[in-house]
C-alpha cells in the first residue's frame, strides 16, 4: 500500500493551531501594552494585566494542543487536557462522520474516544483527508499481528 503516509506522521489542525496560537500572542501583547499605558496603575495592577494577558495566551495555547500521532507501535491521541496511547489492534475504526467536530476512534474495549487533531473546523477538506489516512494505517496494521512485516 503505496499510498500509506511514512511512519511516524502527525495529524494535527494546522490552521487552527496558528490562529489559536496568534490569537494567544496578540492578546498577551495588548494586555500588556494597555497595562504598560495606563499611568494611574501601581506596579502590583501592572503585573496582574500581564499575568492576566499570560493566563489568555496559556489558555489558547492549551486549546492549541491536540494532535494525533501515529508510528509503527500505535497511535498517540493528544487531547485538550489528556494523552492516550493506543496500540494499532485497540482501533477497531476512524470515525468523521457530517457534522461531527472531530475524528472519534472505536475501540476495541467498546468505548469512542475522540481525537481532537483531526477536526474539520477551518480546513475540511485536510481533516477528511487525514481521517482516510489515518483509517488506511489502522486498517493496514491491525491486519497484521505482532512481530509481522507492516508494509
């Protein structure tokens, strides 16, 4: 299967991620500039704009977060606030159906757990890309069992 990215390879929202994370800068640096220009503020009110401004900037870079790594092993689910990883035969299938905000995988055990790197938000046509990559890869691996070539 010649069309299977090369291992590793990471999904995640690109554009997403560079508006989240310029968002996050330019906030930080008007907070900032604002607390810097107002002249009645006291050193202790300074501070706090600045670590008000940080605090914003750390919340979108938080929300910036997701990815979905996948390499010979397994695939690692990076989410807003938590880390899975999943050997290829505990996917069972990639989900992106109309309408949903993200991939969800099927797992083996009967749960869904949702993969937040591969969203359709502001590039639909890259996450639907991605989905099928990602569903080509399970597919291909967990035909194979352990200690079997992989290509």
């Amino acid at each position: 299967m010649s069309d299977l990215p090369a291992l590793p390879v990471t999904f995640r929202p690109g554009r997403t991620r560079a508006v989240l994370l310029t968002s996050g800068v330019a906030v930080f640096v008007a907070v900032t500039a604002v607390a810097m220009m107002l002249e009645k503020l006291g050193p202790g009110e300074r501070l706090s704009f600045v670590l008000t401004g940080a605090l914003l900037f750390g919340v979108l870079a938080l929300l910036s977060r997701p990815k979905v790594v996948a390499d010979e092993d397994g695939v690692t689910v990076v989410n807003i606030a938590s880390r899975r990883r999943l050997a290829w035969p505990e996917i069972v299938r990639v989900n992106l159906r109309q309408g949903d905000p993200w991939v969800f995988l099927d797992l083996s055990d009967g749960t869904s757990l949702p993969a937040l790197g591969i969203q359709p938000g502001i590039a639909r046509q890259q996450a639907i890309s991605d989905a099928r990559a990602l569903r080509a890869l399970t597919e291909a691996r967990s035909a194979t069992g352990p200690g079997e070539d992989h290509r």
